[in-house]
C-alpha cells in the first residue's frame, strides 16, 4: 500500500472554489506552504491504531498499557506525535468551563531527570494552549483545574520529585488526560548507568500505577489510567529492559520502531520513489519536479540516508530558490545549491551519537552544480593619469 499525501483542509465552501496556479501566487505564500508539508506513511496509521488501542484498554484492564515508539533522529517520529495531538484537540466542557485535554504532549529536554520531566508535565498541563473560553474569567482556575500564571511561577511547579508528580497525575485526571506523549525521552538517559536508568524505569512505573484505591474501587478508577507514550532513540529500550524493571516492562506491551527509507532491493526503492512523487504534489509548482524518477531518487538517497529530515531540509530550500528564481519547479542544481547551503544541519544528523560509524561522515552531494556564468568579462583600455 503506497503512501499518498495528506492536506491539511479547512471547513470546505458551500460552492467549490477554483484553484488558483501556484504561478499566479506571491513568492512569500509558497514559501509559507512550505512549512506546511506532510506526507502521510503507512507508519503514521500504524502508530496512531496503537495508540488509539492503548487508550481502549484504559477501560478494560486495572493498569495503564504503556507505548514505546523508537526510532533514530530524523526519521519522523515527532511530527507523527504532533499529528496525533492536532487530531486530538484540547476543548473547553461547555457545561463546566473546564479544561478537556485528551492529550498531552512533552518535549523532554537534554539531561533530564524525572523532576524536571514532572516540572515540564506540570507547566504544559497548567495554560490553556489557546483555548478561548468567552464564559469564564480569564484569571481564574479553581480545584483541581489549571492555576493562573504567577502561581505557575511560584510554588506550584517546585517541591520534591514525588509532590510534583502527584500534582500531574491530579491535574492529569481532573483535565481528562488518556495519553501522555513524552517525546525525546531518550534524554533522561545520559548514560547507560544501572543506577539512573533504574530511576527512571521506576518513576514512568509509579506514576502509571498511582491511583486512588478504596473499598469501592479497589483497582482505582479507569481516568486514572494514563497511557504513557515513551517516544524517541534507542536508548528508551533500556528504560523498558525487563532486567532494568521487570513491572514496567509488564505494562507496556505496545512497542514499535519508526525506520528510515532503505533502498538496497526494489521495492525499498519503489516506496522511497512513491514518497518523493507524494510529496513532489504538495509543493507550491504548477510543474512536477519529477522528485521520483530514479537518477534523481537515487541522489537523494545518497544525500539523505533515507531520513525524512533531511529530505525535509534539501526540498524545501531547493523549493525556495527554485521561487527565487522564478523557475517552474525544481530543478537539479536548486537541490545541489540546497545541500550546499544546508550542510551544517545535515551533517549534525549524520555526526549525532545515534549515526553508526558508516553514516558517520560528511553528507555528500550527488547534485549537478548550477551551469557556471558563460557572460564574457567586460575589458576596458586603461588611458593616461596625469
């Protein structure tokens, strides 16, 4: 099953509009529409059927069925985070004024620990994401709602590691909350030390398991059942080693890894051809940059390794100076330009810690060269100077 693109629609008119030719629109709003590319892969629909299931077993099963996604740096891992989180908007209940956010979504910085992960939970669970709310007062969050900012800036977000994750799982349940995407979460692991990985296998553990038991709900209830999606690199395998933490291995059973486009046997070759053609109709051209045919596929791969990043990077500023230029698509040597004025950020990816030692190198460029200048060098006589 090919991959085909995916647009981003607005409500449709009652009447149908007529496009307009990308020719016919202002330099500016293209290139805007660049920022907007997306190209829907089997993968994304797989991600989101396991999530979606996760989420179902909420109801069915005493403890939360954690999510493990994996995948190297620039594969596309977050952007599929993001999708599932625009399908999945915050809301206001119109009945209570209060906060419905089904998801949550967390950039889990550099060297982080579980109480700066619980701090970073916190702050993203206490503002409104722009939500308006003409009924209720701006300033006021009461109960277990989100509190106002200059409270957000005091005590609220600080304190030890277990009263700060308390106050995310009850802020948590009280906003609705059925899955937690923690992206980047390799980051809190720096190392692969026993003693930190440990750590955090068992406060992604106990912040699962935490609920509120009595006689009538022995096995807490169901809203207190977050589903915790442990996105990014390799490294979040070892927080899930059974050896690391056997329960929390026993309560994420839905894993999957996110790989790069390879291209050693034909139909490798045929999906990474398939993905350019798809994404060759979301640029603003009237002309087909013809981004799928083999000698041009095959440069790219050479340049990308297959990492949609880096696609990413190369496309969309060839597209630029293919505006420019005011050419009707992309052209050879727009790409060639592109590596050229993007080397450092592709050369970062290929140079990262999860790169092995074959990719470790510098990023060639397989693009012709723009044709050099053939204009004749204007000669002047030089005359007397007294």
């Amino acid at each position: 099953m090919s991959a085909r693109p995916v647009r981003h629609v607005e409500a449709k008119p009652s009447v149908e509009q007529e496009e307009i030719p990308w020719s016919q629109v202002d330099a500016d709003t293209r290139k805007d529409q660049l920022g907007k590319l997306f190209v829907e892969r089997d993968i994304t629909g797989e991600v989101f059927k396991m999530i979606d299931s996760a989420r179902a077993d909420r109801r069915r099963y005493a403890e939360p069925q954690n999510v493990v996604i994996v995948g190297e740096t620039g594969v596309g891992k977050s952007e599929i985070a993001k999708r599932y989180l625009a399908a999945n908007p915050e809301r206001i209940d119109p009945e209570t004024g209060c906060i419905i956010r089904p998801v949550l979504y967390v950039d889990v910085r550099n060297s982080s620990t579980p109480k700066s992960v619980a701090q970073a939970m916190l702050r993203q669970l206490l503002h409104r994401g722009g939500i308006e709310d003409p009924t209720a007062p701006d300033d006021e969050f009461e109960g277990d709602q989100p509190i106002d900012e200059e409270k957000d800036k005091g005590a609220y977000v600080f304190g030890g590691t277990p009263e700060l994750t308390y106050r995310v799982k009850k802020q948590m349940v009280a906003q609705k909350v059925e899955v937690a995407i923690l992206d980047e979460f390799h980051n809190t692991v720096t190392d692969n030390g026993a003693i930190r990985l440990n750590r955090i296998a068992e406060w992604v553990k106990d912040f699962a398991k935490t609920k509120t038991r009595n006689a009538r709900n022995p096995d807490g209830k169901a809203d207190e059942n977050v589903v915790i999606v442990m996105m990014g690199t390799r490294k979040v395998n070892n927080i899930i080693d059974p050896t690391v933490n056997a329960e929390l291995a026993s309560i994420t059973p839905y894993r999957i890894g996110i790989d790069r486009y390879r291209y050693q046997t034909a139909p490798q070759k045929a999906e990474f051809r398939q993905f350019l053609d798809d994404l060759d109709l979301e640029l603003p051209f009237d002309e087909d940059s013809k981004l799928g045919e083999p000698d041009i596929a095959d440069k790219m791969h050479i340049a990308t390794f297959g990492l949609l990043r880096q696609v990413a990077h190369i496309v969309t500023k060839a597209a630029e100076l293919a505006i420019d230029d005011g050419a009707g698509r992309i052209r050879e040597h727009h790409l060639h330009q592109a590596i050229e004025i993007k080397r450092g950020v592709l050369e970062a990816v290929m140079m990262s810690e999860e790169s092995t030692k074959a990719e470790r190198r510098p990023v060639e460029n397989p693009f012709k060269a723009p044709p050099a200048a053939a204009q004749p060098k204007e000669r002047k006589r030089s005359g007397y100077r007294g």
